[in-house]
C-alpha cells in the first residue's frame, strides 16, 4: 500500500512490554524526513486489559484506535496487519515467529533473535519456505550515525587501516529487585547480559572491524574467532567480555555488564586505526549520538545527528522500504547477518558456560 508515494505499513504488535511501548512511541513521531507512513493497527497481549491499558498509556491520541485482542494468534490472522513486531522475551521470539509465519505474516522481530542460532536457523528456513519477509530489529545498525561512521570508516578510509575496535555496554538492571520470572534473571526466559545488552558491543565490533554489506545479500565471508569469559550469577551472565580476532590481526574488545551499579561513560566505542580514531558517544551502545573523528595531523571533528524521539523509526522505514521493493530480507541486517551474530553469541556463551534449558 502507498500514500503521498511513500509505502505504507500497517503494523501488528505483539506483547505491550516495555519495548513495545518504545516501538510505537516513535512510530508515531510526526517526522519530516519519514521514509514510510506507519499505522499501528492492532495489539495483541496475553490480556485484553494489558493491551487497553497500552493504547490508554502510549497511544492515547490514535485515530482510529488500534484493535486490541486478547492474545497474539488474532494478531497473526488479521488480514489488516502487513507486517507483526515482536516484542517478547527472547525465549519466545522462536514460536512467536513460527507461528506469524504460519500465517504468512512479515516480521520485524526484537534482539536477540531467537535464544541460539539453531532456533534462528529454523525460523528463517519457515520464512523462506512461506515466502515472507523477516528482519531482526537491530535498530541501532539503521541510524545515520552508523552508515556515517561505516563510509568514513571502510569507503573514505579517514582513519586509515581499522586495527581495533573497544566497546563496553554497562548498566544497572537492579537485579535484587527483581522477581524470579523477570526475563533478566529467568535462564528459561534467556536472561543474560550477553544476549540483552552485550549484543550492542558485538554489533559495535561488527560495524567498526567489518565493512558493511553494502545492500547486497550475499555469504558473509567474515569468521572472527572468539575469546570469552563470564561471571555468573544462579547461572545467569552478569558479565561477559570477549575478544574477536580477525584472520589479519583486527581485534574486537568487547564487554557487557549488567550486575553492578556500573554504567559505561558517554563515549561508549573507540575504532582505533593505523592514521587516527574515532570515539563514538551516546547515553548507551544502543542509541548513540555523536562521534568524534581525529585524523592524525588534523583536526579533530565532531559530528552530531538529529533523533527526535528514540530512532527505532529507522529500522521500521526500512521494513517499509524492503517488503515496498518485494525483498523477503533487508540490506543491512540480511539473513545470513542474523545467523552469524547468533553463532558468536552461541560461542562466547559456550566459553562462558552460559546455558539456557533450551540448547
Ligand atoms: N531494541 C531495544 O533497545 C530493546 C530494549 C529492550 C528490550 N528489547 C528486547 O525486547 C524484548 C522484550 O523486552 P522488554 O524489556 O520489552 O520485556 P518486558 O518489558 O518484560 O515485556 C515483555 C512482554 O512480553 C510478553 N510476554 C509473553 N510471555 C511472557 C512471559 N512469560 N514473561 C514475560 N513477558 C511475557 C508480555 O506482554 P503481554 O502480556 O502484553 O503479552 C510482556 O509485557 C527482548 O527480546 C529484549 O531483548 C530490545
């Protein structure tokens, strides 16, 4: 469906937890350089009453009010919703998936994917065999900021040869407040700061070490091996750190920590090369904010960016713009990206003896 040119999508959204309180809030954003029309059609929660007190709380002004259903299953059989967003713990985004699918919806599904890259594997194989499109919402790979640090990094070369990238992602998730079925502490619910937070970081390496895909879905050729430990806490990883290491020496440090009062500084990254860095700031690895590019013998130069509201509207156009174009996955976060990320996850936890019931 198109309207002033632009495509338009009706979306369909499952699970009213803080996430998808995010997610709507900004598509809802009045946006200038909108790439897309977003309608948010229907919610589906595991209550009827969850999901009026969402469109009460977040979408007070819609017009007309989305549908609310009583669970996600109306979601999937609803002829008037294009595309579903999933915003489940991770230890559902399997069957959350499979089941839309089943449906022959089209999918924009929360990090981490699935729990393991084996779940993952079977998702996408449902998607290709149903023909649907089905993207990870990696949003932070879709700001401008990234694409802008990608060219200078990997086309312009502005800090010549990338050695290392170092990127931390900390926070207090106030775990002693919280209840046993939380997602944070819950292993069946795939609690670990690695697939909650420390993904940024891995996704900072990626985009720093690697150039990017370039809008071409092809067999990514970029097989880093890992060096990973882990602090658990009742065998959830409050800590993990690990080091990539590329076949001619590039390095990745990268940490996620989410057991202590600790919060990482601004300045979150640094992409060290053979003329110059680049420090990349943001109140978090998810949504970053400017960077600082320091070319040796230059001066340094500092690039900010506009982001009313939080930024998921970028991912969200570009799930427009593909399904529009009839790509069943996106240019920046295809496939083969989303089964590779899981394999590095799947290794680092496996050195960090971070195990769910489900692998
Ligand atoms: N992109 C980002 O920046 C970002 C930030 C935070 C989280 N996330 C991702 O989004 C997902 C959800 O995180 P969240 O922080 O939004 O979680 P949350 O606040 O706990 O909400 C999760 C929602 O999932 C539904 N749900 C279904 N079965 C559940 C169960 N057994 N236990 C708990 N919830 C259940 C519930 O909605 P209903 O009762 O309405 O069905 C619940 O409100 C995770 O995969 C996380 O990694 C992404």
């Amino acid at each position: 469906m198109t309207s002033n040119g632009k495509p338009t999508v009706r979306w369909g959204i499952v699970a009213t937890g803080l996430i998808s309180s995010w997610f709507v809030a900004d598509l809802i954003l009045e946006r200038k350089d909108a790439a897309a029309n977003h309608i948010i059609q229907v919610i589906g929660s595991s209550s009827l009453q969850k999901g009026k007190g969402f469109i009460a709380q977040h979408l007070p002004n819609a017009s007309p009010a989305p549908t609310v259903y009583g669970s996600y299953e109306q979601v999937y059989s609803d002829p008037n919703v294009d595309v579903v967003y999933i915003g489940t713990p991770h230890a559902f985004h399997k069957k959350n998936c499979l089941d839309a699918i089943s449906h022959g919806k089209n999918i924009l599904c929360e990090k981490t994917f699935t729990l393991n890259a084996t779940e993952a594997k079977e998702v996408l194989d449902a998607a290709q065999a149903k023909g649907v499109f089905v993207m990870e919402a990696m949003w932070t790979r879709f700001f401008p900021l990234v694409k802008s640090i990608q060219k200078l990094v990997h086309e312009d070369k502005a800090i010549g040869r990338v050695h290392r990238v170092i990127c931390d992602f900390a926070m207090d998730q106030h775990l002693e407040s919280k209840g046993p079925n939380s997602r944070l502490k819950n292993l069946s619910l795939g609690a670990s700061s690695l697939l909650d937070i420390g993904i940024y970081s891995l996704t900072w390496g990626i985009i720093g070490l690697e150039p990017p895909l370039g809008g071409s879905i092809k067999e990514l050729t970029e097989k880093p091996t890992i060096l990973a430990m882990s602090t658990l806490s009742d065998g959830v990883d409050i800590a993990t750190s690990m080091i990539l290491r590329y076949q001619d020496g590039r390095q990745g440090i990268l940490s996620s920590h989410s057991g202590t009062g600790m919060k990482t500084p601004p300045s979150f990254c640094r992409i060290e090369g053979s003329e110059g860095t680049i420090v990349v700031d943001g109140g978090a690895a998810s949504v970053p904010n400017s960077f600082v590019l320091k070319n040796n013998g230059q001066e340094e130069k500092k690039f900010e960016f506009e982001r009313p509201g939080r930024g998921f509207y970028w991912e969200a156009d570009a799930v427009a713009l593909e399904i529009a174009a009839g790509r069943k996955e996106s240019g920046t976060m295809p496939w083969a990206e989303t089964l590779r990320v899981m394999q590095l996850l799947d290794e680092t936890r496996r050195q960090g003896g971070v195990i769910f019931p489900q692998d």
